[in-house]
C-alpha cells in the first residue's frame, strides 16, 4: 500500500520542516530581543520626559522673569526680543522666502554658546524659511543694521527634540542677532 521511501521521505521532511521553524521562530526570538534593548525603556522614556519638562519650566520661569525687564517685548507668540541698535527706517524686512546675512550667537539659558559666527569671525547667511520658528518670525521684524536680543521659547525652537549635541530638547534659547543684509529671493511671495 505504502512505499517505504516516500514514508521515510516524508519524515525527513515533516523533521527538516520543524527544525527549520523552530529555527526561525528562535531567530525571530533573538530579533524582537535585540530590538527591545535598542529602544528606551519605560524608566529611560519617563526620565527623559521629566528633563524636557523640567527644561520648559525653567524656560517659562526665564521668559516670564525677562517680560518684565526694560526694553523687552513679548510678541503674542511668546518670543521676547529686545532692540540693541536699530538700522535705517527704509531697510527692507526679509520676506519668508528671502535669504538673510548675518552676525550671531546662540547660548543657552545656563549660558553656554553653542553657535557663533562672531567666533568664527564671518557672516552666515541661510535661507529665512529653513530656519527656526522664533527667528522666522523675528527676522521679518527686522530691517538691515538692526540688532536684537532674541529670546526663543523652546516651542519656537527646536522643541522637545535634541539639537546637535549642545541643545537639550526642551530648551529655551537666548540669541544676539545682527543683521547684515537681505538677499532677495527672485520668486514671488505668497499672497495672503
């Protein structure tokens, strides 16, 4: 009835088949393992979470502490700025799509500089809509020759997100800003 050969050959198989998926299922095992220990754990999640808070808080305290300071003007936004010298009445203000020069330094509110081009002794121009939320809205205030103080609540910043090395997420932000020059852009602004 049965050939012997197919029976044999087919328990090689029925065993080949179950080896290959408990192989497998172990590989598959070890996989979701490693990948586990990749992420954060829930204690790592909630620490982290607590630093951003605590980072927020501290930029509020800041923020609410310097409203009060001669000078400063919170815009409804909550960005603060401060005028240390202003330019000509008739320089342009950079549009969005506009490129702007200028001189600045970064320091966060513990005081530590983590960008300027004064150290690097050149002017840096960037194009105004790739840059942060704060200095978008800032920049379009400004006219060539002014130079502020910006203060960038961390929503208007890079928020809950690490910036390089040196800017923790959550993190309030203290700018001197001078702008040099607007390069106009050649595209037509968006009408409102």
């Amino acid at each position: 009835m049965f050939a012997p050969g197919l029976l044999a050959q087919d328990a090689d198989l029925a065993i080949g088949n179950t080896f290959m998926r408990a192989r497998f299922l172990l590989l598959a095992a070890l996989a979701s393992v490693s990948l586990a220990a990749c992420g954060p754990s829930k204690e790592d999640l909630a620490a982290r979470q607590a630093a951003v808070s605590a980072a927020k808080t501290a930029g509020a305290d800041f923020l609410a502490k310097n409203a009060k300071e001669p000078g400063v003007v919170t815009l409804p936004s909550g960005l603060q700025y401060k005028v240390i010298r202003s330019g000509p009445a008739d320089g342009l203000h950079p549009r969005p799509i506009d490129e702007v020069k200028v001189h600045y330094e970064g320091k966060r509110l513990d005081g530590f500089v983590f960008d300027s081009s004064y150290e690097r002794g050149v002017p840096a121009s960037f194009p105004l809509r790739g840059l942060i939320p704060g200095w978008i809205e800032a920049m379009q205030l400004m006219r060539p020759g002014d130079e502020w103080m910006l203060y960038v609540p961390a929503d208007l910043a890079y928020g809950d997100n690490q910036a390089g090395a040196d800017i923790p997420p959550g993190s309030t932000l203290v700018f001197k800003i001078e702008l040099i020059d607007v390069l106009r852009s050649k595209l037509q602004a968006p009408k409102s």
